[in-house]
C-alpha cells in the first residue's frame, strides 16, 4: 500500500502545480469573476471530470506502454522536466500579469461551461505530465499493488486539485480585489511556486528509476 512519503510527495507536487497559473485555473478564475460562482463550480465538475479520465487512462494503459517502451517513459520523463522548468520561468520572469485579471470570455450555458472545463482539463499539457511523468516516481515497486498505489497517489492528485481550485471559484472575485491592491503579494506567490517548480524540475531530470 501506499506509503505517508509517498501521499505527502504527490500532495506538494499537486500543491505547486494547481497554484501555478494554467489553463484550468485562467478558465475557471476567469468564469467565477465573470459569470459568478455558480458558473465556476460547473467548470469545476468538468475539470474534475478531466482529472478522473487521466487516472483512469494512465494506470489502465499508459503505464504497460512505458514497460515496453521505457525509452519513451525517458522521453515523457525529460518532456516533465523541461515543462516545469518553463513554468517556472514563466513564474519567476519579471512582468508577468496576474491570473485574476478577469478575462473576457461569453456567458455560456451551464452544459457548455461543464464541457468547455472538461476539455480545458483533458487539453491541459501540465495535467498529462503531471500523470505520466511525475506521479508515478512516488509508486514503490516494494510495496506491491502498483495498480492500487497509482489510483490511491491519483486520487489524492484529484482531492487537492478539486480543493484548491474550489477555494478559488468561490474567492475569485475577492482575491482579484486583493492582489489588485497589493501586487507585491503576487510578486511573493509567483517566485515561490516558481522555485518550488524550478526544484522539482531538476529531481525529475535527474532521477534515474525505471517507468513503475
């Protein structure tokens, strides 16, 4: 079974990535400021939806493509790697604008918001890394039950995902009031998830393990 270091590893990379901007949290931000929080929570339910069809795909199939072909789980891996890195670029560089500018986006229909968070999610590069190059380096062959250890780090993945994006859909508004009063709060969250990605970029290069 899955052990504690393995929960607590999943949880920060999950952590430093949901809080890093991307396309769910720009999408889903985005809706709460314009269209209210209602609209929020139904893009929210598509993303989650998102996050279950990547567990389901990666520990049903992708992981016996990588046993195969481990130079492609090399690739994925390095592919990882170079993507955090650019993300935390894109958080360290100076000017970057704040996620919580609203954007100006449609009002849609509560169906077409839920599809729109699904296929942001499923579209979602940081999403896919996320399940087939960073996840699976906290599954421990000792434990056995690679299958079960990959659902239960997944799940975890989703439940800190879900919960910080929610805090988000329901603080949108408020927090864009925030930042947009104290930049120098956003500069802060910026470099620190940008070193905590640059950090962690660097460990998935340098790992050497074999797909699990």
């Amino acid at each position: 079974m899955v052990d504690a270091g393995g929960i607590l590893g999943v949880s920060v990379v999950a952590l430093g990535m949901v809080l890093t901007p991307g396309p769910n949290m720009i999408y889903l931000v985005s809706r709460s400021i314009t269209q209210g929080r209602r609209a929020g929570m139904i893009s929210l339910a598509g993303v989650a939806l998102g996050f279950l069809v990547y567990l389901l795909a990666a520990n049903l199939g992708l992981s016996a493509v990588f046993l195969a072909v481990p130079q492609l789980y090399v690739a994925v891996k390095l592919a990882g790697a170079a993507y955090l890195a650019h993300l935390a670029w894109k958080a360290l560089k100076p000017g970057g604008a704040s996620v919580f500018t609203p954007q100006d986006v449609p009002h849609d229909s509560p169906r077409r918001l839920f599809t729109m968070g699904l296929m942001t999610n499923l579209l979602n590069p940081k999403i896919a890394i996320m399940y087939v190059s960073l996840i699976p380096q906290f599954i421990d062959l000792g434990r056995g039950h690679v299958l079960l250890q990959g659902l239960v780090l997944g799940s975890v993945q989703i439940v800190v995902s879900v919960a910080v994006n929610l805090t988000l859909v329901l603080a949108a508004g408020t927090v864009a009031v925030f930042l947009a009063r104290r930049p120098s709060w956003l500069k802060a969250q910026r470099r620190l998830m940008g070193t905590v990605l640059g950090a962690l970029a660097l460990s998935l290069a340098a790992d050497t393990s074999g797909p699990a």
